[in-house]
C-alpha cells in the first residue's frame, strides 16, 4: 500500500473511535440519569448498545494502531 492510503486508514479508524466513544458516552450518561419513562428492559438495551460501542471504538483503535505501525516500518525503508 501507499503511505497515503495507510495514513488515511489511520486517520479514518481513529475518527470512526472518537465518534463510537463519543456515543457510547451520550447513551451512557442516557441510560444512568433517572428518568420515569425508562423501563428495565430499556435500560438494559440501553447498556448493551453501550458495550458494543465501546467494542467497536477498541477494534477501531487496534486498526489505527497497526496502520500506525506499518506506516512507521514503510518509513523507516
């Protein structure tokens, strides 16, 4: 690959992991203010939707880390 391709690779996972953490946080904070409206069972939803963005926010980053590496070994070459 070009270092162009893998930087924008780079860029592109940490920006899909600043946006997956920053709605996970949104519904989070959703799902631990008290409100009457909310059931248990939407709470738990809720949490579970938290979870999995915090999942896929950790691959995301895991992905712009080894580009990071590959960028750095196509540099050193």
């Amino acid at each position: 690959m070009h270092k162009k391709k893998v930087k924008s690779l780079m860029d592109d996972y940490k920006q899909f992991a600043f946006t997956l953490l920053s709605v996970s946080t949104f519904i989070y904070i959703g799902s631990v203010i008290p409100n009457q409206g909310l059931g248990t069972g939407q709470k738990t939803v809720m949490m579970l939707a938290t979870c999995a963005l915090l999942a896929g926010a950790f691959f995301c980053v895991k992905c712009s880390l080894k580009y990071k590496k590959q960028l750095d070994e196509m540099e050193e070459s």
